[in-house]
C-alpha cells in the first residue's frame, strides 16, 4: 500500500504548500473579521496593513525555502 503526502512529495514542495495554506488561513481570518464586524476606519485600516504584511512575510518565506531546497 501506498501512502499518499497532502503537502507534497519532496520537502520543497511540502514547506511551500505548508506555507500556502497557513498563507489562506490567515488571510481569511482578518478578511472574515473585516466583514463580519461592521468595524469603523480605524479598526479596517490596521487590519488591511496586516494583509499587507502578511503578503511580505509570505513572499520572504517562499523565498528563503527557495534558496536552502
């Protein structure tokens, strides 16, 4: 029997799913409290920067997993 890894098959490819989806995952928190919270200016904006951010750290984690594997 074959067992099937859901990330990947080599660890490159395993880190940058994983990366992937911790990626979504949070992205769809901050958007789900943007929507669900009615919230005013000064609470949307912190949380756009947060997007931001975390497009960057996403960007600079794939990159540093490119480089080592």
């Amino acid at each position: 029997m074959k067992t099937v890894n859901i990330l990947g098959d080599t660890a490159k490819e395993q880190w940058l799913n994983a990366i992937g989806i911790c990626d979504m995952a949070i992205e769809a928190n901050i958007n789900d409290a943007m929507m669900m919270a009615h919230m005013g200016e000064d609470v949307t904006e912190p949380l756009e920067a947060a997007l931001r951010v975390l497009g960057d750290y996403t960007s600079e984690m794939r990159r540093l997993v490119e480089g080592v594997m």
